[in-house]
C-alpha cells in the first residue's frame, strides 16, 4: 500500500537525493572508472531506490515521470506538487553533500556534475534538446510500461528495466549533454554551483520527452480503457 503523504514526500526526497548523489560522485570520478562506470553507477542506484521504495511513493525520483503520470491522470496534481518540491529538495541537498565531501576535488566536482552540453561533438542546442527529449521518452515509456500500467506491471524486474534504460540512455547521450532525462538531477548541482550553462535543455527536453511519452503510450496501450482514479 502507497504511504501517507510525509513518507511519499520523504520516498521522493531520498530517491532523489541517492540519484543525484551517485551521479555527481561518478561524473567526478569519470577519468577513473570511465563512461561505462558513470552509467552503471547511476542505473544500479536507481534500481536500487526504486526496488526499496516503490510501494511507498511510487518511486518516481523524476519531475518528468511525475509530469508523464500526471497528465494521465495516474497522479493527483496536489500530490505531483509535493513530489517535485521533495525531488528539487532532494537534488539539492544531494549536491550540498557532494560539495563538501569532495572538497579537495571542488572545482572538478563543480564544473562535472551539472549537465552540459559538450559542443565539441558538433551538437548544437537544437540537436542536445531533441536528444534530451528522446532519451527521456525511453525512459518514460519503459515506466510506464513495466511500473505504472497495471496490466504490465513487472514488479521486482521493474526496478531493474528502468535501470537498465537509464545505463544504456547514459552510454548513448552522456558524452554529449550528460544525459540528465531528469529536471532535478540538473536542477541541485545548477542551483548549488552556481552553473547556468544551457539550462533550459535539461528542463524543457525532459519534460517534452515525458509529455510524448506518455500521451503516446496512454493512445496506444490504453486507449478505450476506463481512467483509473489518481492517486
């Protein structure tokens, strides 16, 4: 059974704060364990959060799923609001922790935690929003396939699927514009390192990706089925 409002925030506020944490840790690490290590870190992290907290909010960690399962209405819109405050919370507090556990590796930490779009690989900020976009569109879709739709409901393998799309999603995009597919993974470090650089593509990109996703799976899974209540 779902928790009550403080522990569906507190699940949020966690999950998020786990992602982000590991993410930021990883990503400064990168020169030592290398793309294939940032991506696992961050899949087998997820995985893990969402495995031990789905029951209680959902496990969602993500203001675009939360987006994706509102405008289904598979969420409340009080209740989306309270999940973007926690994940925003928890994004934010995670970098705090980064910052002052890694302080003789600060400005390392600073300029490879926040997303940013690696120009060098000749992708403009067209090309890095529609990538965003389609990498959080596999994401979403996998959610909503395997965690959020009922009939398809894969229970503990669900963990493990998102996971998995989210490793494969940092292989293929990462070295290009980080492979946020999550507002609040951008949103903490931005906010506490003070970095801006092309912000608006790790907002305007997840959330697009997540709007597609949804309404896409929603007309072709769901279409003639009864509007289950949000919860």
């Amino acid at each position: 059974m779902p928790g009550d409002l403080t522990q569906r925030a507190a699940s949020e506020f966690l999950g998020v704060f786990a992602l982000v944490t590991v993410a930021s840790a990883a990503v400064a690490v990168a020169g030592d364990i290398g793309l294939l290590g940032v991506a696992l870190a961050q899949g087998l992290i997820l995985a893990a959060m969402i495995a031990s907290l789905m029951r209680i909010s959902g496990a969602h960690f993500n203001p675009a799923v939360t987006l994706g399962l509102l405008v289904t209405r598979r969420i409340a819109p009080g209740l989306a609001v309270v999940y973007w405050i926690a994940q925003l919370a928890g994004a934010t507090v995670a970098a705090l922790v980064i910052g002052l556990l890694y302080p003789s590796r600060f400005d390392r930490v600073l300029e490879s935690s926040v997303p940013a779009v690696n120009h060098d690989t000749g992708f403009g900020v067209g090309a890095a929003l529609g990538l965003e976009m389609l990498l959080t569109f596999f994401l979403v879709w996998v959610v909503f396939a395997v965690a959020v739709d009922p009939r398809r409901a894969a229970g503990g393998a669900a963990a493990f699927a998102i996971g998995l799309v989210v490793t494969v999603d940092i292989l293929v995009g990462g070295p290009i514009t980080g492979a946020a597919m999550n507002p609040a993974r951008a949103f903490g470090p931005q906010l506490v390192f003070g970095v801006w650089d092309d912000a608006w593509i790790y907002y305007a990109g997840p959330f697009l990706g997540a709007l597609v996703a949804a309404l896409a799976y929603a007309w072709l899974v769901w279409r003639g089925d009864p509007e289950p209540a949000a919860a």
